[in-house]
C-alpha cells in the first residue's frame, strides 16, 4: 500500500499543474520600492524579476510628518519605470501596496492619487494588514512556524503571532531604522523602555517567552550575512537559517564597531542596507531583550510574498511547497518524465520506520532523483548536491537541505562516505541515514532504468534480518549482477542479509 504522504501528495498533483499564471507585487515602503514578478505554479512561482529603488519615502517624516518632495519624486519616477516593464510582460495581476510613509504622511493620499495617474490602484494597507501579510509570507515558506514574526521596515515594525498555519494576532508600532535615530542615541535601555510603553497594556505584553523569532525585512536579513559570514556557514542560502539567541548580543556589538567598508567587504550584504543596519541590530537586541526567544529564523519571504499567498484559494495554500517544486524541477529533467514517486513506494520497503518528516524529504529526494543525467558522468554526484543544497526550494531548512544533498549525492554515486563535516548543517546520524536512502535510490534506479511500471511491479522487503527484491514472471530476468551488486550493498550498509 502506498504511503499516505505520498498517496495525497499524488491525489492534488492533476489540478496543480493547471494553477499556472503570472503575477507582479509594487511595494512601496518607507525605506524602498519594489517590483517583483511571479510566474508559473500557483503554490510556489518563481521569482522572475526583482528591482528594487532606494526612494527613502520614510526619511524626515519622524520630523516633518511629511514625505520629503524629493523622495516623492524618485519613488514615482521608479513606479513609472515598473509601468513600462509591466506592459510588456502581460502579467495576469498587479497587486500594488503602500506601507508606513505613505500610511503615516500627511502628504500620503497626495502620493497615492499621483500613483493612480500613472495606472495603479494602490492600497494602502494598515499596520495589522501589514502583519498579516508578512506573517503570511512566513507561514507560506516555513510551513511549520510556530511563534513570533517581526517585520522591520523603514517606518513601523509589525509583529505577529503565527501558529498551526494561522496568524492569531498583529500589532504594528511605529518604529523602523529610518525613524528611530533619535530614540537610538538614547541608548538600549530606551529603547526596550519605549517598545515596551508601546505594547503595554497590549495582549503583546504578555506573550510567551522561548518561543522562535522569525525576522523579515532587508535590514535584519542584512544582520543574518552577517553572522552566516562571521560563523563560517557553509551555505549561501539564508532562508530559514537560525541564530542562536547567544548570538545577538555579540552581533549587534560587532556590526555596531564596524565601518562601513568592513561591512561592505562581507559578501553578500547590500549595499543598499549597510546604512541601517547598525539602528536594525540595536532594535533587534531591544524587541529580543523583550521577548525573549529560543532562537532567531531568517525568512526570505515575507509581505510580498505574503500577498501572493492570501491571493490563493485555500486548496493551493495548502499544498506542501517542497513536495511541489521537487516533483515539477524533477519531472522536467527527468529521463522518462517520472516523478519519483513509484520509486519512493518501492524503496519504504527498506525503511518501514521513517517518521512523517523524514519521509516528506525521502519522497522530495526520490523526486529529484534523476536530476543528474544530463551532466557530465564525473560531475552528476555534484550536480545533485548543488541542486540540493543550493535549489530555490522553501518548506525545508538546513537539516532538510544537507539530508537531500546527502541522498542525491550517493545516489549519482559520490559513495558512502558523508559529502560534509559541518554539524551546523546536520548531525552524523542524519547524513548517515541519507546514505541509506541514496544506496536504495540507486539500486532502484538501476533496476527500473528509470522506469516507473518495472517498480511497481515488484517489492523491497525486509524479512526478519533479510532484505529481499520480490520479483514476478518475466520480471526476473531483470536481477542482474549489477542490480544484485547494489541491493547487496544497501543490505549491507543496513547490516541485513541479503537476496537479491
């Protein structure tokens, strides 16, 4: 019997491939504008284009409570190039946002009836909105979140409660690290004074301690590099990479000591971002120092992609990123257009065991799992590990990502010997066990050639302290030596017996 995993993952599969379109977000933000188009799967598009224009609508509004003419000026000068780009990619939709200058602005509906000139109907959305949305972008990427989100922007920082797939509260405050200059030169304890007048008497005030933090927002994505660059992480991408709450202090201590050509030499870091990171990292420390969590989360994703998320049908939110974007990159290079999941069926058979999660990255591996035949034969054990570890996937964090590239790498024949020594990534246990199931990949894979009925129509079994490849009729021709060679090692690497 098929696993429910992938039995249900195979039931949505038919209707998906249809939700295909394009979609563009204008965000226009205290510190920013940008324009990002989505194209392809409902669930998980793909980033096709990304600009971003450094307008500083936010800058002086503290002071003036207006948005300086000049930055006015160059924001829609950037909303009139996002025009033009826009006309010629025939996007389905065009979801256009404003945020806390334009929000808090007496010159704000000023702005927004000058955006409606150029074409766009532009919302702007309130403080909880902009939680909301956030969050929702968090929850569309890290699908098991379960605590605190905090958006920092130019102007606002908004908070938001995310558990079981749901955001439960929000609340917006009007800090950012364009607006928070003066309140910075008081020093750290007015700061944490100052956020936490804004939460009192709040149902903030007494939130839950020790649970996760999820941060967005360029500046405090900036203060991961950071750290990622400082500690040495082995891998470029940052999404979902986690700090350790000891981290903190001696973070903001060092981005704080540092000038701005030190922190333009960390690879990686906007530039764009380096003048703010130093008010990012102090706010950081207060709204930690404040509640207190287990650790921090970077998320790639947040409003922008937020929006996408709440424009879907509750049917596509639903389906699992990972599972999705593995199957439709893996169907695409494969050999026969297979998707993996008769050989995930067969090989369970060699880990009746795995638990829920383990298995969710088993199917993503056997996905992917005939990625590397248009390499180079010397390089496709590389190609699999790149792709795995470097792939634009979402749903999945560091373990995840070191498990799969584990898989795919024996499987494509880099052996038994674990491709990484970083324990940041994953523990020994944890690779080890990825070897396992690439050792049973590549014995499937040798066995079917790739074909999905030969699969199908037999079984891996363990009997007792035996692992057994359970063939029929004719099919039995098919246990040749170098079928027999690759189960005995599989069997040999779970210390089984072996018929083959």
């Amino acid at each position: 019997m098929a696993d429910p995993v992938s039995f249900l993952f195979r039931k949505k599969r038919k209707p998906v491939e249809k939700r295909s379109h394009s979609i563009a977000v204008i965000d226009v933000g205290s510190n920013s504008i940008r324009l990002v188009v989505f194209a392809g799967p409902r669930r998980n598009p793909a980033l096709i284009f990304n600009e971003k224009v450094m307008a500083g609508l936010g800058t002086g509004l503290a002071e003036t409570g207006a948005m300086q003419p000049e930055s006015m000026e160059r924001g829609l000068t950037a909303i009139r190039r996002f025009s033009r780009l826009l006309s010629s990619y025939g996007v389905s939709e065009v979801i256009c946002v404003a945020t806390a200058a334009v929000r808090d602005a007496s010159n704000g509906p000023e702005f927004v009836a000058k955006v409606a000139e150029i074409g766009f109907e532009m919302r702007v959305l309130s403080g909880a909105e902009e939680a909301q949305s956030a969050a929702a972008g968090v929850l569309s990427s890290i699908i098991e979140a379960d605590g605190i989100v905090g958006d920092l922007g130019g102007g606002s920082l908004e908070l938001a409660r995310v558990s079981n797939g749901k955001v439960e509260r929000a609340i917006s405050l009007p800090v950012g690290v364009l607006r928070s200059d003066q309140l910075i030169a008081k020093g750290q304890a007015e700061i944490q004074s100052y956020i936490a007048d804004l939460i009192a008497g709040t149902e903030w005030a007494d939130m839950d301690k020790q649970l996760p933090f999820y941060v967005v927002g360029g500046s405090w994505r900036g203060l991961a590099r950071v750290d990622m660059f400082d500690t040495g992480y082995p891998l470029t991408v940052f999404h979902n990479y986690h700090i350790a709450k000891e981290r903190i202090g001696p973070l903001v201590d060092r981005v704080i000591a540092s000038s701005r050509d030190d922190l333009r030499a960390i690879p990686r870091l906007a530039s764009s971002r380096i003048a703010t990171l130093s008010n990012a990292a102090q706010l950081l420390q207060a709204v930690t120092s404040l509640f207190q969590p287990s650790h921090i989360v970077v998320s790639s994703y947040g409003l922008r992609e937020g929006l996408v998320f709440e424009n879907m049908d509750e049917a596509t939110r639903r389906i699992d990123p990972l599972l999705d974007s593995t199957r439709r990159f893996g169907r695409y290079q494969s050999r026969h257009g297979s998707d993996g999941t008769a050989l995930y069926d067969w090989l369970l058979g060699a880990f009746p065991t795995l638990d829920k999660g383990y298995k969710r990255l088993l199917l993503a591996a056997c996905h992917l799992s005939d990625i590397g035949w248009q390499a180079n034969p010397d390089f496709r054990a590389e190609r699999a590990l790149e792709v795995a570890l470097h792939g634009n996937w979402v749903g999945i964090d560091a373990t995840g990502r070191a498990m799969l590239a584990q898989s795919l790498y024996t499987s494509f024949g880099g052996g038994s010997s674990r491709f990484t020594n970083h324990e940041r990534l994953c523990s020994y246990e944890e690779l080890d066990m990825a070897i396992g199931w690439g050792l049973a990949i590549r014995a499937g894979q040798r066995l079917s050639g790739g074909r999905e009925e030969i699969l199908r129509r037999s079984r891996l079994v363990i009997d007792g302290t035996c692992l057994k490849l359970e063939l029929t009729g004719d099919d039995k021709d098919l246990q040749g030596e170098s079928v027999q060679r690759r189960i005995g090692k599989l069997a040999s690497y779970l210390s089984l017996d072996c018929q083959a």
